[in-house]
C-alpha cells in the first residue's frame, strides 16, 4: 500500500496529462475539421493541413512534461 | 544543392515566318518555361496553328472511344514510343468509324431488348388473364379495356352504362388484372368510370407474338450483345496501348499547335518570353539561331528581384527523395535556401531518437522495402521511410533497445543512454537538439535575408540568438550582463519587427521546448514496448494457454506499437521541421517549372 502523498502526486501527474490532453483534443478538432474542409476544395492543401492539425499536439507533450517532472518528486 | 537551378530570362523576337519551326525547336529542347503573354496596348497574343482544330478533333475522338471501349487512358501503359503522325491520324479515323459503327450496334440491340421485354410483360399479363391477343384485336363493334387497377370495379357501375359486356379479372399481386369487353360507342364512358377506379391501362401490342417466340427472340438478342461485348473487349485490348501512345502524342502536338496562344504578336513578329536553366542557355542560343538562319534576337538576363521564377530542385540523389516534402508543403521561391539536403540529415535523426530501437527499425526497413517494390508510385515517401529506418537503429544501438529490451538472453545490451531510466538527461538532450536545430535554422534564416541588407538581416535573425544568451545569463549569471542583452535584443526586434517582434519574444522558447517530444515520444513507445513484454513474460511463465496469449500479446502488442511508431515519430519529425525549423527561415510560395515541351507521361 502507498502512502496517500505518493497517491497524491500519482494523482497531480495524471491531471497534468488529462487536462492538456483534452485542451489538446478540443484544438486538434476544430483544426482537423477546418483542414478537411479545405482540403474538399484544394487537394493540395493535405500538407499544410496535416501539420497544422497536429501543432496543438504540443500542449500534451508539455504536459507530459510536467507529468514526469511531478512524479520526478516522488523520488 | 541549397540552392534551387538558377535560370535566365529569355526574351526572343522574330518573324512570323519563322513561328513554326521556332516552336518546335523550343518544344524539342524542353527547358523553356514560357511566361504567358497577357493582351495589352502594344500586343496581341498569336493565334493557334492550322492544325491544332483538326488536332482537338483527334483527341476527342480519341476520348470518345476510350470511352465507349470503357478504358482509363491514365492508367494505360505506352508500350512503345513510335509514332508516325499520318499512320495514328488514319487509324483513329478507321477505329472511330468502327467504333461508332459498334455503337450503333449496340443501341439498336438495346432498344430490341426494351421491346421484347415490353412484349414478355403484355404477354403474361394477358396469361394471367386467360386471354389470347388474337381473341379481341381488330375487333369493330366491341372495345376491351385491359388494366391494372387497385380495386374490383363494381359491377353494379359498369351496368348503368351497358348490360353487354364481359369482365374478366385476376389478382395480382396488391392489385388487380382486368379485361372488360363492352360495346364499342360505350367507350368514352367506360373509360371515365376505370378513371375513377384509378385503372392504368396496358398497351397491349397488335399482333403480339407468342410466349416462345418472345423467348427465343430475347435468347438471340442476349446472344448478340455478349458477342458485342466480346468485340468490345477484344478491340480495347487491341488499340489500349495505341490510344495511350497517340493521346501523349497527340497532346504534344496540340501544345505546340497551341503556343502561338502564349506569345506576344504584332502584325509581323512575335516575343516569346520565359525562362530557362543557366545549364540549357548556350544549347538554346545555338539550335534556335541554326534553325531561324540567324533572323531571330535573342536576350538573356538574371532574373530580376521582382520576378516570379520558376523553380526546379537541385539536389544530390541520396536527398532527392526528400523533395518530396517540400512538395508537401510549399516549394522554395528563388531566392531562398532550398533545405532539402539539411531535412535528408535531420529528419531520419529525430525520427531515429523518437522511435529509437534496433527491432523496430529493421522490422520497419525490410516492411519499407519489401513495399517499394511492389508500390512503385510511393518510391520517394519510402525511400525517405528507409532512411529514417537506418536513424532508429542507429538511435537504437545507442539507447541499447532491441524491442524495447536492454537485456537480451541474459546479456545486458551496451548503451550510451538508457531512455527508459534516464528520462531528465533525455529531456535535456532534447532541449538541447532542439537548440541546436533552431539555431541552425537562424542562421540559414540570416543568409535569407542578407539580399535585404546586413543590419536588417542581423536585427531580424541574430538578435533571436542574442535573446537566448541573455536568457542564459540571467539563469546563470552574471545577471547584468543578461539584462544588457535582453534590452539589446527588445530594440533590435523592434527595428527589425515592431511591437509585434518584442510580442513574440517568449515564442523561441516555446520552440525550443516543443522539442522535448523527441523525449515525450520516444519515451511513450519504450513504455509501450516495456509492458507488452512484461505482461507476455507473465503469461510465458504461468505455461500452457498462457503460452499461446504470450504470443499474440508480443506479435499483437508489439505490431500496434510499430504501427504507432511510424505515425507519430514522422508526423512529429515532420512538424518539428515545418513549424519550429521552416518558421526560422523558410516563406515558400515557388512556382513549379513546367517546360514548354516538358515529357510527362
């Protein structure tokens, strides 16, 4: 059995990764559905709308980030 | 090899007489990027060749054939390149008359088709009625009114009108089959009573033939039409390759045909303007002096800095493939850096450090090649996927990962890094790659835009490296001397850029911190890897079924993660390119080079 601040931290990192992985789905929505719109009109557009899509991705990774850092406490 | 081909401008004039044989000594060389004439004050654009309707009228037979021969020409291969203008012109002729001749055909067996169908359906509907055609056709004195009706029509109705008459019905289906036979001035009347009944009548054929004669006649007519079917396809695999071979050649033809379209003319000469590789300049000079006997004044000069010259990639073939991605994204324009042959060095780096292990990356080249041969098509996307194989070996070895083990058979594998145990110095390496990524994409950014002058091109793209050193200072001291340089860097960003500079001040390090996913990533698949094998370890160990679900939790498991780490690794490579690298120093926009006579096929 872990003791309830190991829980609490296991915890701290887990919204970290939560919170900005919805953030980061709620971006990555509105973009993809813009980029597949345009793309209907511009077949070329696939590139640039690609990337675009995925540029909130980095809100997860910080939050990632933050994550391990956090559980990096425990240690 | 940073550089996209470098060309001229070419601007030749000379007489009309001379237009034919310049356009096909132009078309010849291929090289010529013409630049469309626009009618103005002082000259008109040209008009077509002769030929070039009769040519039209070619192709759309030509498509009007493939068509009806139900043949893609886009897919069809060439076969040869012969091609004698006036053979392919009567051919198609003849195959288009031929063609028509089996259209007609086939239209007229259809329509045979709709008839005898219309004769089988009147023929058993009047079965169902116990009736024969020859009983009541020709008949003066009485009239029949045959019908499908939904209900019985009463009889008590039909007797106000007449008491002589006969009706004679069947169900069928939801409705009702009905022959009723009456006197013969009595139509009108009957008719408007079936009217109310909401009857439809049958047309019922004269002389309708009978059931087996019907049957026999359909039976010869699904005959014919498999036979022309057969024709069909029997002649399309016949010309298939022809018609491909003359379509290509024919579009040449119409292009040159069509030039003139594209070229200021007056009453007497004509200026042709575009551009040409540096390469290809002395070969133009010579071949269109030769041909015009010298009666054609030719002028070659740079490019000037308003001009929107095509651009054609020049790169070595180790980094061709990776054109692909400027492809992607947007061509170089003229005067920038082509980074093609800086992404051949960097992307199947931060791919290798993000997927990073030995088993994955020979698992993912032998899939790569195997699938190169059989998808031609794909050749440059697979070839960069090789490449960036080879990085996650190489990362592999380093990181000391076979299928996301560090021990194999008992034997701890060498490692420079362990990912799955040193995630702060992974993260700091991160930062540090991506430092040195951002940095490098600075100074390319520097060289740019040195055409605009040294003092803007320092302000705008050196003062982004002047930031990062007061950043450090100021963490690490001494801390003056950062604060100096931070004061340095807001004034310089704001000569170069503004206020909206001095606004973006904090995104360089964003970008720099967006790099730590070559850690995040790398470290979400080694995670992966490491629970698959432990979960089928335990399974291993329990014996028996267990056996069995270790080894479809291993193949299963480790499949998803490969499958996961080709798209994630190269989307994010690819990102960390277009976004935080390109936006150092990149703007795109390059117009593709698209030479008169240009061989596409």
């Amino acid at each position: 059995m872990v003791d309830v601040n190991t829980g609490l931290i296991a915890l701290g990192a887990g919204l970290a990764i939560a919170g900005s992985a919805i953030a980061a789905a709620i971006a990555e929505k509105d973009i993809g559905t813009a980029a597949i719109g345009a793309m209907a009109e511009k077949e070329e557009l696939f590139g640039k709308g690609l990337i675009l899509t995925v540029i909130p991705e980095t809100i997860v990774i910080f939050g990632l980030v933050i994550a391990i850092m956090i559980i990096g406490m425990a240690h | 090899m940073l550089r996209s081909e470098r060309f001229q401008r070419m601007t030749a004039y000379c007489g009309k007489a001379r237009l034919d044989a310049v356009i096909r000594s132009l078309h010849d060389l291929g090289a010529l990027h013409i630049l469309d004439h626009r009618k103005d004050e002082q000259a008109d654009i040209g008009e077509p060749l002769a030929d070039a309707p009769m040519l039209s009228d070619l192709l759309i037979k030509i498509s009007s054939i493939a068509n009806f021969l139900n043949m893609d020409l886009k897919k069809a291969m060439m076969g040869s390149n012969d091609f004698d203008f006036q053979y392919t012109k009567d051919k198609i002729e003849k195959l288009f008359h031929k063609v028509s001749h089996l259209q007609d055909e086939e239209k007229a067996l259809k329509e045979t088709k709709k008839l005898l169908d219309d004769q089988e359906q009147q023929r058993s509907f009047l079965d169902s009625l116990g009736l024969r055609p020859e009983s009541f056709t020709g008949l003066t004195k009485v009239a029949s009114f045959i019908a499908k009706a939904k209900s019985l029509p009463e009889r008590a109705d039909i007797e106000k009108i007449s008491e002589n008459y006969e009706l004679a019905s069947t169900p069928h289906r939801d409705s009702h089959s009905i022959a009723l036979f009456f006197e013969a001035d009595k139509a009108e009347q009957i008719r408007a009573l079936m009217t109310r009944y909401n009857a439809v009548e049958m047309d019922i054929q004269e002389g309708l033939p009978g059931h087996d004669r019907i049957k026999s006649d359909l039976e010869a007519n699904r005959k014919q039409l498999a036979e022309l079917e057969l024709k069909r396809v029997d002649v399309a695999k016949k010309v298939r390759r022809f018609l491909k071979r003359s379509e290509f050649y024919i579009k040449q033809e119409l292009d040159k045909a069509q030039a003139p379209l594209r070229f200021a003319t007056t009453d007497k000469a004509i200026r042709i303007t575009g551009y040409i590789p540096v390469s290809a300049v002395e070969d133009a000079k010579k071949t269109l002096e030769k041909i015009t006997d010298g009666n054609i004044l030719m002028e070659f000069k740079e490019p000037g800095s308003k001009d929107n010259v095509p651009i054609r990639l020049d790169n070595p073939d180790a980094s061709r493939p990776f054109e692909f991605f400027m492809r992607l994204y947007t061509l170089p324009s003229y005067k920038e850096l082509d980074p093609t042959s800086i992404m051949f060095l960097t992307f199947p780096f931060f791919f290798g450090f993000m997927l990073g292990d030995m088993g994955y990356g020979v698992t993912t080249m032998i899939l790569f090649l195997i699938l190169k041969k059989y998808i031609p098509s794909l050749r440059d996307l697979l070839n960069v996927m090789i490449a960036a194989s080879i990085g996650t070996i190489v990362f592999g070895a380093l990181f000391g990962e076979v299928f996301g083990m560090e021990v194999l058979f008992g034997y701890q594998l060498p490692h420079v890094l362990s990912r799955a145990h040193q995630i702060t110095e992974l993260l700091i390496l991160s930062l540090i790659v991506g430092a040195i990524h951002i940095n490098f994409g600075l100074i390319l950014g520097f060289i740019n835009e040195l055409h605009h002058g040294f003092w803007t091109a320092v302000n705008e793209k050196i003062s982004w490296m002047i930031l990062q050193a007061a950043a450090l200072l100021i963490y690490f001291g001494p801390r003056p001397v950062g604060y100096a340089l931070l004061a340095l860097t807001v004034f310089m960003l704001y000569r170069a850029e503004g206020v909206k500079g001095i606004v973006e001040l904090p995104s360089i390090f964003g970008n720099i911190l967006s790099y730590s996913r070559l850690m995040a990533l790398g470290l979400a698949s080694v995670m992966l890897a490491m629970i698959i094998n432990e979960k089928s370890g335990e399974m291993f160990a329990a014996g028996g079924f267990g056996i069995v679900g270790g080894i479809l939790t291993i193949l299963i498991g480790h499949s998803i993660n490969i499958a996961l780490g080709m798209l994630g690794p190269f989307l994010h490579s690819l990102r960390l390119h277009y976004v935080e690298f390109f936006g150092k120093f990149y703007k795109g926009g390059g117009l593709v080079y698209r030479p008169f006579g240009e061989r596409r096929s």
